[in-house]
C-alpha cells in the first residue's frame, strides 16, 4: 500500500509540474506567459490521467464504501475531486469559464503525499511485529545419530534434538536436555536480566543463548510456537475495535454528510444568492468537501491501537482485544490469587528460632544439609532457602534416613540430626516448645519444624508459601494509584491474614474453591466495582472470564489463553501496573487524536465555505487538501509518542 502511493505521488508530481506551468491562473500571479495552440487540451490530458491514476485508490475506496452503506473519506475524496474535474471539462468543452485543472491536480497530488507519509508512519507503528519475526534464525544446528547438520529452520520437528552454541539464538520451542547457560529472553519477555536454563528447562524460540552450549529437544513448531502465538495475538489485538473506534467511526459518518450539506449550502448561498461566479461557488464547495475530509478521524484510534498493541508485546504483555485496553484504565479493585502470583508458590523458609547456643548460619546450614537427600516438598524448601542465603555448599551429610509422616534424620559434621513435625519430637522422647514466638507462627498458618541434635532441641523452622519482592512493589504502586488491592486463595484464613497483613491488601477472600472464585468476583461488580482479576488462567479461568479484565499472569510460552483479555509472559505481578499504565497512556492519546481530528473542522469547514471571505481570507482547495493532510500526519505523529512510555519503569 505504502509503495503504491509512493508510487502514484511521483508520476502525479510529474504531471503535475506543466499543468502548473500550462495554468492561465499561475501565469497571472507570477508574471509571465507560456501558451501555444492546443494548451488547454493538453491541460485536460494532463488532469484527466492525474485525476484517474492518482484519485483510483480512491474511487475504489468509496465503490466498497457505498456497496456497504459507509460515508467515509473515500467517499468525500471522490466526490470532490470529480466535482472539480467535470466543472474543468465542461469549462473545455461546453461553456467559458475558468478551469481549475491545477487545483484538482494539486489536490490530489497532496493527498496522495500525505496518504504516503500516512503509511510510513503506520509501517513505524508495526515495528515491534516485525522484529518479533525477525528473531526466528533461518537455520539451525540439528544432531542426528551424533553428527550436526545445519537445516532450515523450518524443517524442524517435534522430538528433534538441536544444538545451540553460545551466542546463538534459540531457533524454535524445546527443552533443554544436556548444558547450562543463561539465556537472553528479553525480546520475548521484555525481562532484561538473562535467565539461567539447565536440562529440564524451556526454551523459547528466538531468545538469545549465553555464554555456555546447549542441547535441546524440540517441543513445538509452526503455529504452536510461543512466538507464532504472540504474534498472532497481536495481530488479532490490533484489528479489534475497542469502544472509543465505534464513536469515532459514527463521527466520520456524520462529518462525510455535513461536509456534503455544507458544500452544496455554500454553492447555493454563493452561486443564486450572494450571485457570485459559478468558478467561486464551486471552487469553495469543493473546498468544503476536501477540507472535511475525516481522514484523520479514521486514522485517530487504529493507529493509537497498532502502537499501544506492539509497545505491550514488546514488554512481555499481550493483549488479546482493544477493549481491555479502554477498561483497564477505569479498574476499581485489581483481584490477584495468591499462589504462584502474589506468592513463588514453593515453600521457604520465613523465620528462624534458635533454642540453643547455635548461630543461625550454622543452624541453617546443618538442617539444610540434613534435608538435601529428600524429596519431601518441606525438605526441598529449606535447602533452597539455605542455598538463596549463601550458604552452599552444604556439609556432607551421612546415614541419611526418612521417617514417613515425621521427618529425617542424618549425621552432619558428628551430629546426629533429627528433623521434623512435633510427632517425630514425641517419638524421641522431647517435649513440643511453648515459646510464644512459635504458637505466633503457627497461628499465621506457617509450617514449623523442629531440628533436635544428639538428643537435644536446638531450634525450630517456619516455612510459608514465600511472598514475591515484586508483589510488594505492585501492590503498593496499584494503591498509590487510588486502586483497591484484594487476593483470592484456597487456602486457610490464617495463611490468606499472614500474607495480606505483609502485603497491606484491602481485601481478602479465603477457604475459596476454583469454582467459587467467579462468585467473589462477581459479588465486587455487583457493588458497582470494575474488577481485573489476576491468576494462572487454569484454575482461574471462570474468574478470568467474569471479572471486567482477565489477566493472566506467568504464562510464559503458554500464551494462547483463551480465557484471558491479556496475557503476561512473565510471572511478575508488577507487570498489571504496567499494564494499567499503558491503558492509561494509550486513552489519553486516543482522546486528544479524537479532539484534533474532529476539532479542526470546527474553524475549518466554515472558513472552507466562505465564512471570512469578506475580510479577504478564502480557502483554495489546494489549501484545504493541505491542511487535511497535515491534520492525518499530526494524529500520526500524536500517536507515534506513546513509544516514548517507558513501561519498565517501577
């Protein structure tokens, strides 16, 4: 499209330049003379092909329009271009009058430039797409019976095994099965920090691998693709209409019929009654015409909608329709579920009470040492825990034992460690602690376990599902921004209490099962709430659908969420900040587009009609082509400012 408006604009231009030279109208204003027999015939030759090559994109436009009962640009386009074109002929052929074959051809000259810069500006708008398909390398390593081959990339299958050297990039959906390396995932994510991948993890396709070599499984191709997913997503988003384009689109209806109305009003009025020349008249009709045109109205929202679509793909949000977009800025209270959102959804470990002369390094580090040979889910958070705060490697371990429904037992550095629930205490003959600070614990609903070395206790340790550093963040950013902050969990009343006492939420909504979660939701709308809900988009997916805006949230390379208005890669719940801010941003630039565009006409159309002209100011068409064609590229340009948001900002 961008190629054939260039491309029409040039040979137009080039006609365009004798048709100027050739015009009685020109010659008079600058001075000079230059005619010959048959001038005026080559004028008409030469506005005859302007007027049919360069208005065709046009004319074709308003042929769809009108087969569909549309008024739209193309329809005013053409009509007033036609208007100008056969008064010109008539002036040739019929009867004596001035023509005005170089504004017709000045006119659609200008239209067509400004139709060209128009989509050079919506090319820019693309731009996150476009790079989006470029992360994909053309070729790839696959090994086959220990030998690697290089292939196209498209000839990949699911199961086949791909070798990716450092500093290479991922070339299609798999999982690692052999190396360690971190990998780049922010073009995917938008996270900037590289992630590290060992055997067992995924990879996505177009990422960028580190500093180590890895040897992948294919998992998915084609279609299936996290990153064909987003792309399509994005596509789907951008040719949604959110509310704010059906109001806009109602208004270049309306604005195609005043323009219509008011240019035959102003031939009327200047022709039969202000007895004006039918060249006046007509000239400021067509004015009239082309300086209404509300193509900068049509351009107001998609343009707006293609960028805010792309800025968020760009930053690990995708967002499934326009309509979220308009409501996210109106939200009431933001839900989120608390495992594995508001929460990492793994245990570890929260406090440390010491009952004996062990520091809590020591401690720590023995317990974890003791527990790192088991698979209980407990076991596994403290070890992690012991490693997250600097303390591997752990000590040796020997004559590891687990006693099912109590706990383990090991010898670590000469101590013989026993570790577990107060059954396994009894079973050893030591008495449960009453220390407060214990009872406090449990009554938050937190695990505690107790570590007793060579027969005596030396210290007990809380574990709770652990709170993201991140939710800490989001949930304080959403109230400042007058937003109300409640979780949704299946878990006890106590558990919920804990973490929204740590994370200051509004409201909390425990002991819920999956299939109550659309309930709660909405029981808030029945209060006249706007409600996002934030979760997993599985478990969640009823809600997700009930609440004004579902979000789902970590879906990683499971995007295709049906349930879901928006879909966040990362599991970072500082992302629905982000989101609200690119939903405000991208409003606020709909609706200053949608004041310029329907603005301008105010002042416009009546000076077009004549309204000034007896303190000398008229409006030509080439004038009025102009100034539509600057209104389109200023709602352009408007719109092209909102790349300038910065949504990684916390």
């Amino acid at each position: 499209m961008e190629a054939d408006f260039r491309r029409r604009f040039w040979v137009v231009l080039a006609l365009t330049i004798p048709v100027l030279l050739l015009s009685p109208t020109i010659q008079e204003w600058f001075g000079y003379t230059f005619t010959f027999t048959g001038a005026r015939y080559v004028l008409f030759i030469l506005a005859t092909i302007i007027t049919f090559y360069g208005t065709w994109p046009f004319y074709q436009g308003a042929r769809k329009a009108l087969r569909s009962g549309v008024l739209d640009m193309s329809v005013l386009v053409s009509i007033a271009v036609s208007a100008g074109y056969l008064f010109s002929v008539g002036a040739t052929f019929v009867f004596t009058a001035v023509d005005f074959y170089w504004e017709i051809s000045t006119l659609v000259m200008v239209l067509l430039l400004g139709h060209w810069l128009e989509m050079r500006a919506i090319r820019g708008t693309a731009g996150a797409l476009r790079e989006l398909i470029k992360l994909i390398p053309p070729t790839a390593n696959r090994i086959v019976n220990g030998q690697i081959e290089e292939v196209p990339t498209a000839e990949l299958r699911v199961g086949d095994l791909v070798l990716i050297r450092p500093g290479e990039k991922v070339p299609i959906d798999g999982e690692v099965v052999e190396g360690q390396s971190s990998v780049n995932e922010a073009m995917i994510t938008g996270e900037s920090k590289p992630v590290s991948k060992k055997p067992g993890d995924t990879l996505i396709g177009g990422t960028l691998n580190g500093e180590g070599a890895l040897r992948m499984r294919v998992t998915r191709t084609g279609e299936e693709t996290a990153l064909a997913q987003i792309i399509n997503l994005v596509k789907e988003a951008q040719a949604s209409k959110p509310p704010i384009q059906r109001l806009a689109d109602r208004a270049a209806h309306w604005l195609t019929i005043i323009a219509v109305v008011m240019g035959a009003a102003a031939f009327i009025f200047w022709f039969f009654i202000a007895g004006q020349s039918m060249v006046f008249a007509l000239t400021l009709a067509v004015t009239v015409l082309v300086i209404a045109c509300p193509h900068a109205l049509g351009l107001a929202i998609p343009v707006v909608t293609t960028i805010s679509t792309s800025l968020g793909a760009g930053n690990g949000m995708l967002i499934r329709n326009a309509q979220a977009t308009e409501t996210a800025r109106r939200l009431n209270v933001i839900i989120f579920d608390k495992t594995g959102t508001l929460t990492r959804g793994e245990f570890g470990v929260t406090d440390v009470v010491l009952l004996s002369d062990w520091d809590e390094e020591t401690f720590l580090r023995r317990v974890a040492a003791a527990e790192v040979n088991s698979e209980h889910v407990i076991a596994q958070g403290v070890v992690r825990s012991a490693e997250e705060r600097g303390l591997a490697p752990l000590p040796q371990a020997t004559d590891f034992r687990a006693i099912p429904g109590k706990g383990a037992e090991a010898v670590v550095e000469g101590v013989q460690l026993a570790v577990g629930n107060r059954a396994l205490l009894a079973e050893r003959g030591l008495s449960s602690p009453d220390a407060p600070r214990l009872t406090a614990l449990e009554e938050k609903g937190k695990t505690v376990i107790y570590a007793a070395a060579d027969g005596r206790l030396v210290g007990a340790i809380a574990l709770a599902d652990l709170i993201r550093e991140e939710s800490r963040e989001a949930v304080r950013a959403l109230r400042e921004m007058g937003l109300e902050v409640a979780m949704l969990t299946g878990d006890s009343q106590a558990v919920a209490d804990w973490v929204a006492g740590e994370l200051g939420l509004d409201l909390v909504f425990a002991e819920v099962r999956p299939e109550q979660k659309a309930d709660k939701v909405k029981s808030l709308q029945a209060q006249g709430k706007i409600v996002a809900m934030v979760g997993d988009g599985i478990n969640d997916a009823p809600a997700l659908v009930q609440a004004d805006v579902g979000i789902a949230i970590g879906a990683g390379t499971d995007v295709a969420l049906e349930s879901a208005d928006v879909v966040l890669v990362k599991n970072d719940p500082r992302d629905v900040v982000s989101l609200i801010r690119l939903s405000q941003a991208t409003m606020r630039k709909m609706r200053e587009n949608l004041i310029w565009a329907t603005g301008y006409n105010v002042i416009a159309i009546p000076a077009a009609a004549g309204i000034f002209q007896p303190w000398g100011v008229l409006l030509r068409p080439e004038w009025g082509a102009l100034i539509m064609s600057l209104s389109t590229i200023i709602v352009a340009f408007n719109a092209l400012l909102l790349k300038r948001l910065d949504l990684q900002r916390r």
